[in-house]
C-alpha cells in the first residue's frame, strides 16, 4: 500500500482555530462598539407623551373630558439612585412625573419602570394616585385602569 | 424478468424523441421536483396544518383567563382584537420562528445524506449548484407559506373572535381598526427578513452537519441562545448583530411617531446572514466527496 | 469496436488522508464493450467509479467520459451515463414510481411514458405504486436498474449489480445485464466475482488495493491462466509428493493440507496409478478452482507481488507475460 504523507496536525488545525478567533474578535469588536440604547433621554421622552395620553383616556372613562395641554406633564428619571447611571436596561428605573390633573392641581406621580434591551419598558404606576388596576367607569363596572400598568416602545437611534 | 425486456430496453416507437442534443433539466425544473418531495412528507403537512389550527385555539384559550401581561400587547387582549396576533408574534418571535422554519431546512440537506440518496441525486443531469439552489428555494417557499398561514390564521381568527376594537399603541396612542389591521399584517410580513435568515442558518447546519437532528434543533438552540444574549444589556452593537433582533423590529410600527431604524437595520443584517450562511453552505457542497450514500 | 473510447482514465488517483484508494490507475473501455473491473473489497473499484460519477475528486490525472471531463465541462458530462454506485438508494416516503419521475425530472428530456416501461423492463408494474421502504433489496436493485434506463444511455455503469441478491436474482440479473449489453450499449460492469464477468465481459480491468493488476481481454486471460488443478488427499501425501519429483509435465505442490496436482491428464492419470501401486492409498480426488478464479486470486492477494513467475505451470512458456500494471 501507498502510504502517502498527510497534512501535519498543526496545520490542519489551523483554518478552524483561525475561524473561532476571528468570530470571538467580531463579538468582541461589536459589544465594545456603539452607545447604548437605553438612555434616560429617550426614557423621558417616551414616557411624557404616553402619561400624557393614558391619563386622558383614563379621565374619559371616569367620565371627565380632559384636554391633553392641559396635563402638562414633564417626567424626571433616574436609575438605580445617584450611583447607577441612568444608562441601560434594568428594574430599577424611576421616574417622577409632573402633572396637573383634572382639577387642575398640580400632582407628582412614581412610576417603577422595567426597561428591557429592545428599547420597550413597562410603567406601574402609582396606586394611589392614579387608581389600582381597575377603575369603575361612568355606569359603575370595573374595566382596566390603563394607568396601573402600560407598554412604552422607543426609538434606540432617535 | 419481462421476456419483452429487449424491446424496452430502448423507448419504444411511441415515445421516441428527436435524436437532438440531450437536454438537461434546470435548477427550475428541480425546484419542482423539490417541492413533490416535500410535499410528500409528514412533517411538511403537519406544520402547516398545526400553524393553521393552533392561532384559533389560543384565541379561545385566552378568552377566559386573565390578560397575560408578561409580553407586549399581551394585557390589551380582551380589549382588542388586533392584540392577540401581536402576543402571538411576540411569543413566535422568541421561540416559534427559528423551529417553523428548521423544521424542513434543517433536514432538506441533511436528509439525503440519512437515506442515502446524494448519489442517486447527483448522478442525473443536474450540477450540485442546482440542486443547491433548488432546495433551498423549496425550503424558503416552505418557510414563506408558513408565515402567511400563521399571519393569516392568526388575524383573521382574533378579528372574528374578539373583535375589531381600536388597538392602544406603544404610546399610549389609539390605533383606529383599519389601520391597526394594516399595522399587524405589516408587523407579520416584517418578519420574513429574520425568517429567511434562520432558513439559511438550518440549510448551512443541514449540509455541515449531515445530520436531520442537528439540522432541526441546531436553529432553534442558536436562536434561543442569540435571544438571551440579546436581551442582556450593555452589548453595544452584538445585539444589532444578532438574527434574533429583527424579529422584534416591529415594535417601530406601534408608536405616534413609528420608526423604521431597526427593521431597516434588521432587514440588512438578515440579508447578510443569509448571504454569508448560503455562501459557506453553498461552497461546502460543492466541494464535498460523496464516499457514502 | 470503433476508435473513440467511452472511457478514458491515466494516472488516476485519490487518497483519503493515508490511504491511497486508487493509486495512478488507466483504463480504457471503448464504445460498445463490454467491460468489467474486478477485484476483491477495497480495492479501489467503487472509487473509481464514484470519480467517473463525479462524487468524488480525483487527486490527480486524468479522466474523460466519450472525451468530456468534469473540470472542463461540468455535468454534460454525465449526458449519456447511467448507472448506480453499490446498492441503489431511494426516498423510502415516495412510491417507486414517484420515485423514478423524480429522477426522471432531474434527467431531464425522458418522454412521458418511459417510466412504465422501464418498470416493465424490470419486472416492478404492479407494485410501483407501493412505498420503497417496503421494498425488498432485489426489487430495489431492479429499481435502480429501471432509474438508469430512463434516459437512452450510452453507458451503462453498474456496481456489482447482483450484490446481495438471491440466486434466482443473480440469474435474472446477469440475464438482464446480458440483453442490455447485447443491445450495443456500453456497459461497465464492476464486481469481484470473476465468474460473473468472464460470462459476460469482453474486456476487463482486475484492480488490486487501488493498483491495475491486469488489464486486457478475457481471451488472453484465459490463456495465461494456470491450469486447473487437481486436489489429491492420500493416506501418506510426504510419501506421494516424493514420487512425483522430478517428473515431467507435473507438478505437485502442497495447499491447504491437500496435494495440488497439475499436468496433462494423462500425467496424473499414470501418478495417480503410480501411488496407488506403492501401496499409498488415494482417499479424495477432486477439480480444484476454475482457472480464472485462481488467476484471479493470484493476482489480488495481498503480500509480496504475486506475479505470473510464481505460478506453477508445468509444461507452458515461462516467458509469457502479462500485460498491465501501472501505465
């Protein structure tokens, strides 16, 4: 039989070694590239306009028509206290929430925000407040209180 | 044997043809052919006709339980019949998508080497470039008709059973029935991007491997492990890189002022996922000694 | 026999890692032959073919199917080829005749109507429509058969078509495989039954561990086959190879606990006399192998070259030589 010599184990080892490193670099390279999505900017902006919204409609079905300048609402978030930065996802987003209701006093709502990586966050809000999770409407039935627990998507490149 | 067997050795005077140059057939014509053969499995049907069943039955499922509120749109169900296929595509898009398609990718390849059959394939008068491209359109035109099935099962029977009530937005807006119907088609189809991108992941573990297991469950393991990967924070760039990111891209559809970044984004990176896993399946084929079956 | 060759190959070879398969091997098969490879298991046959097929690459030289080669014109040059590698395999989920309008499709240019007559070739109409998987192997291996009949092939290549099939199988087989070749096409036949082949071969190629051992005729291989021995047991055989020392057109060696005795007839009738009347008694007096299998064994036994000067051969041209080894 022929025995004819085979390529050195080394080398042949060498294109799939090449291959992983180089797959490690790229993982490597994009997770230290780019800012992050999650900022307390985009938080706020995102969450001003929706409060804003859900409040209205939370007033309609309590029966009182709300105009939506009048809210006002401007919200202040932090994370995690003065030393977490206010980047990234997380539970422990709170964001404080100035508005005048419908009488026309001015309130302050805390809302506990779960932001998850995909740019989206759930807003519980406060109980108190702003009602539990269901609210009587104008002929006295229970229906969800779109305030007590609401979905916020932004965009991660605005 | 037939003791007419000479005179069938050679066509008959019924079916001779012009003696011409032989004409071969073309990746078409194996396109075809490649869908006969799927058609024909088990499994080709049955995930269809589970795709197509199971929306209505979730439907009914939800209505007497409470609105689950662990994914997006999932505590508006009740509410509005445009939320469910979005819970549904929420769900899909986590566990469902990479399996629906691997199912027949992962073993469109894989499968000829279990039976045997590449040397029966190979040896009529298609290039393996054919064959190649071939399968993977009938896999890609399984992988299309599945989502349109999901897409329309879904909508049409939450449409009928809850209702077409105005869908809250991702902003607290109000999203009037029209054109929440339009939005909730458009989210579905914004999905076909990653879908084609995990058809050509199972097709490249279905030709590496040889192997219909590792071809079926190989997608469905990656994605799930690219989904938690995604969902941890501080990655920077990784999760824009990543084939499961897409497959949320429509959230961009749903707010008061919708954005198009991540689907343009996720559609390119699809695009390159696909390209770059065809090449390398592909170039793998073609090289390969057929010693076996 | 015209000029131009079905199929030409020179200095083929293809290793797998340490293991060279088929080591610079050339052979010709012109159009309208009838020609076998032979050899036992291993020897590089199969891979052979798989080059022919395209299967497989070759690592170096040559090889042209009626003067197309694969690096230069794909798979035209397939056009005109048929056949099966080892047992034919199938898509057990389809019937046998969905299976042949597969393959039939993929061929591409098979008339309607082709596909039941070559099930009718094969003997299968009445259970085309069944489910390969319940196929038994010989109803596969006429399948195969009718897959490479669906378009008019030029050449028929077949891999040991009766492998594991019954006798009444190989006898039907080797019948069908006859007609077929009577009919002018080209047929490559491999196997590593010698029988098979000096049947129904004109030409042959006998490999051994990927090398050409012989390549030529059967006619001349005929003739430069050893005679065919007579295998003798006797009561005292050290005593009865003593008595045919020195004797002319015969010879007697020992194998295998026997004494094989080769010669005219009329030699070993006179030495079987001659035994007897020393008084050693003949217990078994039998024909050993044809003298093709023998020769073939000879030539494809493993071990130092086993080459024409080793076989005993009382009486013939000791020059005689084969022609083949490497080209």
């Amino acid at each position: 039989m022929t025995v004819t010599t085979s390529l050195p184990s080394a080398r042949r080892c060498l294109a799939p070694a090449a291959g992983v490193l180089a797959v490690v670099g790229l993982v490597v390279g994009l997770t230290a590239a780019g800012s992050p999505d999650v900022t307390r900017a985009r938080v706020e902006r995102s969450l001003t306009p929706s409060f804003t919204r859900l409040y209205v409609d939370q007033q309609r079905v309590l029966g009182h028509e709300v105009p939506a300048a009048s809210v006002a609402a401007r919200s202040a978030c932090d994370r995690g206290g003065p030393q977490v930065a206010d980047v990234g996802a997380g539970a422990d987003w709170i964001c404080l929430v100035d508005f005048t209701d419908q009488t026309g006093v001015h309130q302050q709502g805390k809302f506990e925000l779960q932001v998850h990586a995909n740019a989206c966050y759930t807003a519980a809000g406060p109980a108190k407040l702003l009602g539990g999770f269901t609210i009587p409407d104008t002929r006295g039935r229970d229906v969800t209180n779109p305030l007590s627990a609401f979905d916020v998507c932004f965009d991660p490149d605005a | 044997m037939s003791t007419d067997a000479a005179r069938g050795i050679r066509p008959g005077p019924g079916t001779r043809r012009a003696a011409a140059a032989p004409r071969r057939a073309g990746t078409w014509a194996a396109y075809r052919w490649e869908l006969v053969k799927l058609a024909a499995l088990v499994r080709t049907r049955a995930t269809l006709a589970t795709v197509l069943v199971l929306p209505p039955l979730v439907v009914l499922l939800l209505r007497g339980q409470r609105a689950p509120a662990d994914t997006l749109f999932g505590r508006h169900v009740h509410d509005s019949g445009f939320a469910v296929p979005l819970l549904l595509l929420g769900f899909a898009a986590q566990y469902v998508f990479p399996l629906l398609t691997s199912v027949v990718a992962g073993d469109v390849f894989a499968g000829e080497d279990q039976h045997g059959t590449w040397k029966t394939l190979l040896t009529r008068s298609v290039s393996r470039s054919q064959v190649f491209w071939a399968k993977t359109g009938a896999a890609v035109t399984f992988a299309a008709a599945a989502l349109v099935l999901l897409t329309a099962s879904s909508t049409v029977a939450s449409v009928l059973l809850v209702g077409h009530q105005p869908l809250t937005g991702l902003s607290g807006q109000s999203i009037p029935a029209p054109h929440a119907a339009v939005l909730v088609v458009g989210a579905w189809a914004s999905t076909a991007f990653p879908l084609l991108g995990f058809t050509a992941l199972a097709i490249l573990l279905s030709v590496r491997t040889r192997n219909p297991a590792l071809g079926v469950v190989g997608p469905v393991v990656l994605g799930l492990l690219m989904g938690l990967a995604g969902s941890l924070g501080g990655t920077g760039w990784l999760r824009r890189a990543l084939l499961s990111t897409p497959l949320e891209a429509w959230h961009g559809l749903f707010t008061a002022t919708p954005f198009a970044g991540p689907l343009v984004q996720g559609a390119v990176v699809s695009l390159l996922w696909t390209a770059a896993c065809l090449a390398a399946a592909h170039r793998s084929l073609c090289r390969r000694d057929i010693t076996g079956g | 026999m015209t000029n131009s060759l079905a199929v030409r190959a020179e200095g083929l070879t293809k290793r797998y890692g340490p293991l060279t398969a088929v080591d610079g091997i050339s052979v010709q098969v012109g159009e309208g032959e009838v020609y076998g490879i032979l050899g036992p298991n291993g020897a590089g046959k199969t891979t052979f073919l798989r080059m022919l097929f395209g299967l497989v690459r070759p690592d170096a030289g040559v090889l042209e199917v009626f003067g197309r080669t694969w690096s230069r014109d794909g798979t035209a040059t397939l056009d005109g080829v048929s056949g099966f590698i080892e047992s034919p395999r199938f898509y057990p989920y389809l019937s046998g005749r969905r299976n042949l309008q597969v393959l039939a499709g993929l061929d591409g240019g098979v008339p309607a109507g082709r596909v039941a007559e070559v099930l009718d070739v094969v003997d299968l109409t009445g259970r085309e429509d069944e489910k390969v998987a319940g196929y038994s192997f010989g109803m596969r291996q006429r399948l195969g058969v009718a897959a490479s009949l669906l378009r008019e092939p030029r050449l028929l290549v077949l891999d040991e078509p009766a492998n594991g099939l019954d006798p009444a199988g190989i006898r039907d087989m080797r019948a069908l495989v006859g007609r077929l070749a009577a009919s002018g096409l080209t047929v490559l036949l491999s196997s590593h039954d010698m029988d098979e082949v000096e049947q129904i071969c004109d030409n042959v190629t006998i490999m051994k561990q990927g090398s050409v051992a012989y390549h030529g005729g059967i006619a001349d291989l005929r003739r430069q086959a050893p005679p065919q021995a007579h295998l003798l047991t006797t009561s005292d055989d050290d005593a009865a190879a003593a008595l045919a020392a020195g004797r002319p057109q015969l010879s007697v060696t020992a194998s295998q606990g026997r004494l094989a005795v080769r010669g005219t007839q009329s030699a070993v009738d006179f030495y079987v006399s001659t035994i007897v009347r020393s008084g050693i008694a003949v217990r078994s007096l039998t024909l050993g192998e044809a003298p093709l299998e023998a020769l073939f064994f000879l030539l494809t036994e493993s071990g130092p070259e086993s080459g024409p000067e080793s076989w005993p051969r009382p009486g013939l041209d000791p020059a005689a030589s084969v022609a083949g080894g490497r080209a």
